[in-house]
C-alpha cells in the first residue's frame, strides 16, 4: 500500500511527464534551428519547382541562421519524396517544397502509403505560375471559342503534347476538356522541351506552355496564344484573356508551389518556419527571381496553405473522376 508521501511523489512523475508531452515540443520550437535544415524536392534537379526552392533556401539560409539545403528525391511523380518526409521526424530539420502534384497524386496513384491531409502539417504557399494554351499556326483556330467549336466538330482530330500523366501539361488540357466536353488526343513525350519541339514542328495541334518558355515564341509568330490559364491576365501579355474570359466559365489553372513538414511538426516551429518563409517570398529579390521564373510570389498562413490543400484535393478529386485521360491505372 503507496503512504501519502509516495501517492504524492507517484502524482508529481506523472504531471511532469504529461506536461512534458508539450512543453518539450515548445523548448525545442523556442531555440529552432540549432543545425542544418534539409528542404526536400520530391523532383530532379531543374525544373521550376527545383529552381524556386533553391532561391527559397537561400534567403532562409540567411535569415535563419542556419544552412538550408534543398535535397532532390525524384521519383514516382513525386511520391518518393514525399513519403521521405512523411516519414522524418517531425522536428522542423526535414521540409518540403512540392507542386500542385502534391493534390493530384492521391487520385492518380490511389494506393499511395500517406496521406496528404494526415500525414503533412503545411507552412506557406510560395508561388503559382500560370500556362499559355497556345496552337500551331497551321490550325485554324484564333480564339478559344474557334478551338471549342472545331474541337466539337471533329472530336479525335486534333491533338496536343504533354509531358506525361500527371503533369501540367497534361492537367491543364484535361481540365480544358473536362469543361468544355471535348476530345483532344494526349500525345505525350519525355519532358516538355520534346512537347515544345513538336508543337513547334506541327507534329502537334496544341499545347500549355509556361510564360518563360512561350513568349519568346510568341512574339517570333512560331505559335499562336490563346489565352492564359490563371484567374487573372498576366502582366507579361496583359492583352492575352484568360481561358474563363474566353468563354470557359469556372477554368483556371496555374501551377501552385508551397512548403510542408511532417505532421506531428510542433506549432512553434511551423510557425517560425511561416515567418521566415513569408518574409522572404515578400522581400524584392525572391519576387523578382520568380517573375524570371514566370511565377507570382504568394506567401500564406499555415491555415490558409491547409484549406488550399483541402480545396484542391476536393477539385481533383472531381476532374479526375470525369476526365478519361486521368483516371488511376
């Protein structure tokens, strides 16, 4: 039988260690970061995403004090690197910087080993860069009404590059069906500059080009825009009308970027990752090597990224389920 003392003592081990379940989290959030911060790219190097994050680790380098490193994990579109920091401790050293891919994958790979809302704590959106749908001269479209209605009139017949399943090229064009109820063929190749190439030589009908890569296009009369894919006109062609403008009501499409933790990340240390993060995407440099990049700087709250994710995973969900040329292998 345990005397008074002893209940005493046993309930004091007790309340210690309960209340160490979250005030350790909390010490360790308040001296963050005392080491090397790796920053995992679920990609290969180059690319936007792999560029943005390696601008992005710089300034947080200087801003925290710490190195941070991006580290490449390429893969299964993604979802190796991904499962990498899903599976890290959850103690602010390994985060992510992911694409939009990060919320179409679930629907895509549906035996995926994490999930996305689970499994990840989000810190800040960073960017978006939005597509051109431009055509070859040679087809006889000026408008995004002219493709809908020949589109309409010939389904099969016309055809556009993608990168692969999953990829921007290709959502952006399934989306484009999906709306408009057209049949547009994928034809895919390695990597975009090979989908360029073929739009450029007329082997293809039509693609989605990024800014960078499709205004020096453009103003050579190589290809022939459209319209742009994000909510709002780009400063780069203000003349260019949005995809929804044009005629496809609920479209829009720009290839958001954003930063992640594993979940169990404590909030103090989500937090202070936010403030670094938010401070460099506003500062000058980060905005303008972004607009190099096409992109528009966004920062975010934690809770904003989070509701982002839920909303895109909600719309996905949709679009892949209606749309033949996405449906999970």
């Amino acid at each position: 039988m345990m005397t008074r003392p002893k209940v005493a003592a046993a309930i004091g081990v007790f309340s210690f260690a309960f209340l160490s379940l979250f005030l350790v989290p909390e010490a360790a959030a308040q001296g963050y970061p005392v080491k090397a911060v790796r920053m995992v790219v679920p990609l290969v190097p180059g690319g936007s995403v792999d560029n943005l994050a390696r601008v992005l680790a710089q300034r947080l380098t200087e801003s925290m004090g710490q190195q941070v490193f991006v580290d490449n994990r390429g893969g299964a579109s993604g979802n190796i690197g991904t499962e990498l920091v899903v599976r890290a401790p959850p103690d602010g050293y390994t985060i992510m910087t992911v694409s939009m891919t990060l919320v179409v994958n679930p629907f895509l790979f549906p035996k995926l080993p994490f999930d996305v809302v689970r499994d990840l704590a989000p810190i800040s959106l960073i960017g978006a860069v939005p597509l051109v749908l431009t055509a070859h001269p040679s087809v006889p479209v000026k408008s995004v009404q002219d493709l809908i209605v020949l589109a309409r009139k010939h389904p099969g017949k016309l055809n556009y590059a993608s990168s692969g399943k999953g990829t921007n090229s290709h959502l952006s064009m399934e989306l484009f069906k999906n709306l408009t109820r057209t049949h547009i063929v994928s034809v895919q190749y390695r990597g975009g500059g090979l989908g360029q190439m073929a739009l450029l030589s007329g082997e293809v009908d039509l693609g989605f080009n990024s800014i960078v890569a499709g205004v020096p296009l453009i103003k050579a009369g190589k290809i022939r825009p459209l319209a742009i894919s994000s909510a709002t006109r780009s400063s780069v062609l203000p003349a260019l009308p949005t995809i929804a403008e044009a005629g496809v009501p609920g479209y829009t499409f720009s290839t958001w970027y954003g930063t992640l933790a594993p979940a169990a990340t404590p909030p103090g240390i989500i937090n202070t990752l936010n403030d670094h993060i938010v401070r460099a995407v506003r500062g000058p440099e980060l905005a303008k090597r972004f607009s190099y990049e096409g992109a528009e700087a966004i920062a975010s709250s934690p809770a904003r990224f989070a509701a982002h994710i839920k909303s895109e995973l909600a719309r996905w969900e949709k679009v892949v389920k209606e749309s033949e040329g996405l449906r999970a292998d």
